[in-house]
C-alpha cells in the first residue's frame, strides 16, 4: 500500500492498473476541491499504515478517538490546513520541534510540515484543503520517509562494514606477529611480516639466485620451506607473489627480472605443497617500488626483494 501512495501521481497520469477499490478512492479524492474529515482520515490512516482497507466511518472513529481532530469536528466537515497537518503529523508519527512537541497543535504541526516541505508555496493555515492538495502531502511526507528509511540503511552498513573492517584489521594484525613469531623461531633471515592494505606481506629482503639466471639459491629454498610451512597454517587464502629489483639494467630488464623471479618463487611453493598454482598470482614492479635507497649496497638489497600476500578474499 505504502508504494502505491508514493506512485499514486505517476499511476493516475500513466493509467497504470489500481484495484477497483483503490482507484475509485483515488479518483474521488483527486475530485473533491474541499476534503472532509472523513476522507481525510481514511487516506491518511491508510496510507500510514495505521488502518487498512478501512471505510470512512471507521477512520474517522478511530482518528477521533485519539483527538487526532478538532474537538467538535464531524466525518463530513471541511478540513482547513493546519488541521489536516496535525492528522497528518499523528498518522505518520513525525516527529516535531520542541513547541509541537508540547502542544501538538494544529497550528505548530503546520509549521512543522511547512518545515519539512511537505506544505509547500504560498498557503494560509486556515485554507481549505483539496483531494489533490492533500494527496501531494501524503505523497511528500512518504517520500521523506523513504528517504531517511534509505539513509538509515546506509549508515547502518556503514557501521557493519566499519565493524567488519575493524575485525579483519585485528585478525591481519594477529597474523602478521604469529608469522613473525615463526619466522623468528626459525631463524629466517632478511624475513619479516607486516600488515598492507591488501593482505598479510611476507617480504625477502635480499633474495639470492644462482648468477646470471632465476634459479633459487639453496639458502632461499630453506627459507621458502619454512615460509610454506606458515602459508600452509592459512588454507583457502590466494597469495599474490610480486618481484622487485634494485636499480640495476635498463627498465625493460628490470620488470623482466622481478616477473622471472616471482615466478620463481611461485613455482617453488606450488612444488612443496604450499598453493597449487591457481592458487597464486604473479607480478613484477620492476624497480619502481623501492624501499630503501639505491645509492647504498644496503639499500639495494633491501629493494632486491620478494614479497608474497596472504591477499584478503
């Protein structure tokens, strides 16, 4: 029902098909040039949900039993603005300033409603209300209400995806000083783990092959096996194993030999069980990402790197 009040001007103007009953309502209220009370009430009852399929009589009984409505007002009275915005403002629960919220009188629920740009233009609170009129303020106020409906969703995600960032940021936290840990157990060197902002790095400084070619060294194979052992202890994760070089050889060299090398060092973990190959992805940023400066013999090997990502799925 609620939809069919926020469509209702598309739905008159496109013909797009109502129930008999509803587009009869509809159209005798689009007809009246003065709302009634009881027409007022039945509309607005219904289109807040308060009543549903409901007769005029019964609306107005119910509204008036809450003293929704002038104390004297009768079903086929005419309504004036401010005391429509007060029926309207107690049928939908909206909630006012300090002054409404004291008296809720028709006089400060117009404001209200004038406030809110349900009641909009050159009015007087004393005027008479049309079909049309009063349509275009249920249809204001539930579009307001679907607004903030909206909004309160998306903040609410925004709470669950803090929240959920939060918890992954501990758990990468945790899992970086285990590895370290390990590692250090282990006694691997030029080894650490730390968090990035894509997943758990495990970084080897220094890495060694055999001259001239992307053959492993045996201290690197020692090393890469103990490294195993932890990627092992965190199945179901990719890995993402990105080269890098020290600036040394032209730039085409260098991305060709950090690529060779993280190759290298893929295949090796593939070969011991660590990930199966679909399990890994390979990169080389060449020389472009250096840690540490080029001008020292320590700088490059700490940019003469391999770095592997336990990558967030």
């Amino acid at each position: 029902m609620r939809k069919q009040f926020v469509l209702v001007f598309l739905i008159v103007l496109l013909c797009i098909p109502l129930s008999a009953q509803y587009a009869l309502k509809i159209e005798n209220l689009l007809g009246r040039t003065e709302l009634s009370w009881s027409a007022a009430a039945v509309f607005a009852l219904e289109a807040s949900e308060k009543l549903e399929n409901t007769s005029e009589d019964a609306a107005f009984r119910f509204a008036a039993e809450r003293k929704w409505l002038p104390k004297n007002a009768a079903p086929g009275d005419i309504v004036r603005l401010s005391e429509a915005a007060l029926l309207l403002m107690r049928s939908f629960d909206l909630k006012g300033g300090i002054f409404y919220s004291i008296g809720k009188s028709p006089h400060h629920a117009y404001r209200e409603l004038v406030h809110k740009n349900v009641i909009v233009g050159r009015t007087n609170p004393l005027m008479t209300v049309s079909g049309e009129e009063y349509l275009y303020m249920i249809n204001r106020i539930l579009s307001i209400q679907e607004e903030a409906a909206l909004s309160k969703a998306e903040k609410e995600e925004q709470k669950r995806l803090a929240k959920e960032a939060a918890r992954l940021k501990a758990e990468q936290a945790a899992l970086a000083k285990e590895i370290n840990a390990q590692l250090a157990a282990a006694k691997v060197a030029d080894t650490t783990a730390r968090v990035t902002s894509e997943g758990v790095m495990i970084s080897l400084s220094n890495i060694q092959f055999l001259p001239n070619s992307v053959v492993l060294a045996d201290s690197e194979r020692i090393k890469l096996r103990e490294i195993a052992d932890i990627l092992k202890t965190v199945p179901g994760k990719r890995i993402m194993v990105a080269g890098h070089t020290a600036l040394a050889g032209t730039p085409e060299e260098q991305q060709r030999t950090s690529v060779d090398r993280a190759q290298a060092v893929a295949s090796y973990l593939v070969s011991i069980g660590a990930r199966t190959a679909s399990e890994i992805t390979v990169v080389g940023f060449g020389a472009g990402r250096p840690i540490a400066s080029n001008n020292t013999a320590a700088g490059m090997e700490a940019n003469r790197r391999v770095e592997i990502t336990i990558l967030d799925n």
